[in-house]
C-alpha cells in the first residue's frame, strides 16, 4: 500500500532519543539497531529520527556541529537503509530560536547548510525536516521567512530532496493557512501533527501545564470521528487549494496514561482516515510513554501495532 503522492505511508518516530537533553539516552531511549528490523517487519515504510542538533554544535559562528553527532546519525541513517526503510531527519528541540528567534536566526541557517552538506550523495531516501513544532516567538511571519531561506541553502547541495515544512503554532493544522512555500519545487512535503481531543492524548502529561486529567476515554462516537474527520479535511483543503502539496502527519499518537481500549480505538480511526484521504504518517512513538514497543520485555503493545497496521505479520 502507497500513497498516491509519495513513496511513503505508514512510519514511525524513534523519540525521546537524540532530542533528548543533554545526550541520546538522559530520557530512558537509546536507539538499538534490531529497532529498524523490526518496524520493518512489523510493516512501516519510514521512520522519523528527532535530532537536537543545536545542542551538539558551537554556540558561536561558525556554529560548526560536532563529528560524534555526525558520525551517529550516519550509523542510524545506514540501519534504516539497511532495512530498506525511508528515513526523516529533523531539527528538533530548538527551543533558542523558539524564545529569540531573530537571535538564533543564524545558527539555524548555518545548521542546515552543514547537515545538507553532509549529507548530499545520500539516496534520495533520506528526507530534511526543516523544523518540528516552530511555536512561541518564531510566530507564521517569521517563520515563512526562515524556511524560506533555510530552503535556499539546501538546494544548493541537495536540488532535489524531499524537504519537510509544517505551519508554526506547533504545527498546527490551524495554522496551515499562513504557511508560505517557495514556488515551483516539486519536492516539498507539508507536515503537521495530531493530537485532538488534546485532553485525550495528553492526559496526566507531566510536562503539560496544567496537566490535563486522566480517566478522560474515547469511545468512537460518531460525533468524536466528525471531530477528526473535519479537522482532517482542513489538511486536505489546504492542500487541494495550493497545488496539491503531499501530506504528511508527522506525529500523531496517545499518552499511555489513557486506557489502552481508548488509544486503541483513537489510533486506529485517525490512521486509517488520514489513509482515506492519501494522507502519509508517522506515529509517535516507537518505545517511550507514547510507545508500542515495550524495550524492558522486548515485546509489542500488539493492540496499537495492530491499529497501525491491521495486517501485519507479527
């Protein structure tokens, strides 16, 4: 199964690894390399890795990133090929440039002309995410102008890669409507995320605040699925209204302190109607607090894999 824009449909984030702070592994995930085999098999196609680059380089120009990161993302990148996987890397975490945006303008220019640099021989299946979640001061205007520069840089290395651009305020669907893309590059992908009902997905989220309560169920109303549907349809509209850029829902998923019936039932629907509506996405994510794989027992949360990917053979 594909979809009709892209070469991708069904992925899956390793969060909570290389945008952890300060290093892979403060936030409980290291990323192995039997992790690509098995989405593999369990039926993905992609994966998204969130990487903190801006921790990992000079905080003065010529802000040069360091080689271990390099040298670590290279390794990861070569397992995801190995497995014949698709593989999309980000900028994530910069919360710098969220606060002070025009202060950190320039580090995140610099930061894509070496990661692109780097990597402009890789296959074309290797994807740059330019952003995830721009949000607080790095406000639509800004931002269009940013991406927009950050788009230039690349293509003087890397013509024609796919590059991923999602609209500021988290990326929020809402928000696509102020979204400015450069014309005639065929190459884009627009993302966004999804996490609607947010009191839902996010339920006793420690780092929400105030933390939404917990016992909070969704049962797949029919007034639940329009919620979804409708605000899905925005992406399409938006799309369908500007050239029919390729859609990509880039995080999508449910807290584990909501029942597992509930997530079960969220999961699947939004899956399946983001594929009705040639949507690609990645879940978030693979073994955290979102997960659906347990990395202390080594074993699957079979009921949200098979949500995911009703077919599959694990």
């Amino acid at each position: 199964m594909k979809n009709c824009k892209l070469p991708i449909l069904r992925g899956i984030n390793f969060g909570n690894a290389l945008e952890a702070a300060p290093f892979e592994g403060s936030w409980g995930i290291v990323i192995k390399d039997e992790y690509f085999e098995l989405v593999k098999k369990a039926g993905f196609d992609h994966v998204r890795i969130p990487i903190r680059w801006n921790a990992h380089s000079l905080h003065e120009p010529p802000y040069t990133i360091k080689d271990y990161i390099f040298e670590r993302v290279d390794h990861l990148v070569d397992e995801a090929f190995k497995n014949d996987l698709y593989v999309v890397i980000n900028i994530h975490h910069f919360e710098e440039m969220m606060k002070e945006p025009e202060k950190y303008r320039d580090k995140f220019i610099a930061l894509w002309e070496q990661i692109a640099d780097h990597y402009q021989n890789y296959p074309e299946s290797l994807w740059f995410e330019l952003l995830n979640e721009p949000c607080m001061n790095l406000n639509s205007d800004l931002w269009n102008d940013y991406l927009k520069e950050a788009i230039e840089v690349i293509r003087k290395t890397n013509p024609d890669r796919k590059i991923v651009v999602g609209p500021a305020d988290w990326n929020n669907i809402n928000r696509l409507k102020d979204l400015k893309l450069p014309q005639g590059d065929e190459n884009i992908v627009v993302t966004f995320h999804y996490y609607n009902p947010f009191n839902f997905t996010h339920q006793g989220a420690e780092w929400v605040s105030p933390s939404p309560p917990t016992g909070v169920k969704w049962s797949g109303s029919e007034e639940e699925k329009k919620a979804v549907e409708r605000e899905l349809d925005i992406a399409v509209d938006w799309s369908r209204n500007n050239g029919d850029v390729p859609l990509w829902m880039g995080e999508f998923g449910a807290y584990s302190k909501a029942d597992l019936d509930s997530r079960v039932r969220w999961t699947e629907f939004v899956a399946r109607s983001a594929e009705e509506r040639n949507i690609a996405w990645a879940y978030w994510e693979f073994c955290s607090s979102f997960g659906i794989y347990d990395p202390l027992r080594n074993e699957w949360v079979l009921p949200l894999v098979k949500a995911l990917i009703p077919e599959t053979k694990i």
